[in-house]
C-alpha cells in the first residue's frame, strides 16, 4: 500500500467521492445498499502507488481535480 498524502482540497475530494457514492447507490439497484455504513469511499494510495502519474501533471500544473 502507498503512503497517503492529502492535499489542501481534500476535502472538496471526499465531498466529490461521497457524492458519487450516493447517487450511483440510488439509481443502481446492483449497488451495496450499505454504502453509507461500511465506508466506501478509498484513496487511491491505499491500493498502490503511482508517481508522476496523469493525475499528478494535472493537479500540479493546472490545478484540476
């Protein structure tokens, strides 16, 4: 597992995860009816660790989520 390295807007990516979660939970019958209870939302580092990565050229240089 990587090592997590939060950034200033944190935040604003948890609100956005969060907010999937629900929503694909409420129109996707296949979904987990127990989203909300067993905690879903996963960072990325928890899973492995990718440097220099899309993402990361992204954020650093245009400041996009």
């Amino acid at each position: 597992t990587g090592k997590v390295s939060t950034s200033s807007d944190d935040d604003i990516y948890q609100m956005i995860g969060r907010s999937y979660i629900s929503r694909i939970s409420q129109t996707n019958k296949y979904c987990d009816s127990r989203t909300d209870e067993i905690g879903t939302v996963i960072r990325g580092a928890d899973w492995y660790e990718i440097v220099g990565s899309m993402q990361d050229y992204g954020y650093l240089n245009y400041g996009t989520i």
